[in-house]
C-alpha cells in the first residue's frame, strides 16, 4: 500500500499476479478507503503448471509494438516465482518493457528452495539437488543483466535485492551519477510497475 499510496491520478499501477490473489487484492481494495489516486490495472493468471505473468507481459510487447512505443513500465518490481525458468524469461521481457532510464529491481536474490521452510518440498519435486540450494535469481540476474552493457548495476554485490537502470542516450550528455531509486523503503507487492512520475515522486 505504502507504493500505491505515492502515486497520484496521473500514475498507473500494474499488479501481477495468480487470479484468485488478484481478487483479494481488488477485495482489500475496494473494503475500506486508503486514500489511492492512481489507476490499478491487474493481469491474473491461472494455476496451471505452464501459465504464468510471462503469459500477460508478451502479450504487452506485442501490443507495446503495435503502438510504436518504446517502453510502457518506469519501475519494475519483479517478486516473482523465484526459479531460472519463470523470472529469467520475465526478465527478459521486462528489458523490452521498461523505458529507457527506467528501474528494474529484482528480489530475493539469495533464496533458495533448500533453505525455504514452506517450499522445499515442492521444489525438491521440481528441480535438481544443485538447483534448489543454488540461488536462481541470483543466478538470473548474473546472467541476464549483470554484463549487460545497456544496463546499470546500482545495488552491492550483498544486497538481498538487485537494482538495476536501463541506460539512456542522454545519460552520457549530462554525467548525472545516480545515488538513489524509486521505491527503497517501499517494496510490498509481487510485480510492481509504473510511469515515471511515480519514480519520481518519492
């Protein structure tokens, strides 16, 4: 709520996640009054095995490309599935997605199945021994944004999260260093993405 609530009319707030949390959320919502002024826009998917959010983000690029836009997202917050194959295709998608000078924060970087004590069953059905003690969204972010040169790295190599901001053309013109991004106290939903008014009213 704490992210929503910086938002104003202008802003718009896109919530990913499986449909019957999308309803909740929307529940919680609509129960009582916390004082939001954006527009919420929600994209549910099912629980089968193979569906996720990458489902609704494609779909976004096709219709992102149909408008001749470069970009929609200012912000991304991706608290996804925690695994290589559902949040290292996001990721991939979300580079298209997020507008040049935007953010892309990634989270739980050192999670693992083996150390969970809700999932580690689940994963260790799922996945090999190696895979489930290794980091995967580590794992991710090293190999997708990390050495990506149209990418800048502006968290530490201990943080828990991973931030990073997709390079602009102007960033060489005006040798601004970045000291801070949107949203570092504020991290309360599973994808969080939004216009840059938002990233930078904070």
């Amino acid at each position: 709520m704490q992210i929503l609530k910086l938002l104003d009319e202008n802003d718009a707030y896109y919530c990913f996640d499986l449909e019957n949390r999308i309803e909740e959320f929307k529940y919680d919502l609509q129960a009582q009054d916390f004082g939001i002024k954006c527009k919420i826009i929600t994209r549910g998917n099912s629980h089968k095995p193979l569906d996720s959010y990458n489902w609704s983000l494609s779909n976004m690029i096709f219709e992102m490309r149909e408008r001749h836009e470069a970009g929609i997202f200012d912000a991304v917050y991706l608290d996804g599935a925690h695994n290589f194959i559902h949040d290292g295709l996001a990721v991939c998608l979300l580079k298209e997605l997020i507008k040049d000078g935007g953010y892309l924060i990634l989270d739980d970087l050192f999670w693992s199945y083996a150390e969970s004590s809700t999932v580690r069953e689940w994963g260790l059905q799922r996945f090999t021994k190696e895979q489930t003690e290794d980091y995967q969204i580590f794992h991710v972010q090293e190999i997708f944004l990390t050495h990506d040169p149209n990418w800048e790295k502006l968290s530490s190599p201990k943080d828990e999260r991973g931030v990073f901001r997709k390079r602009s053309k102007h960033d060489d013109d005006n040798g601004e260093e970045i000291l801070s991004y949107p949203f570092q106290e504020a991290y309360e939903t599973k994808i969080i993405m939004t216009p840059k008014h938002a990233a930078e009213s904070k």
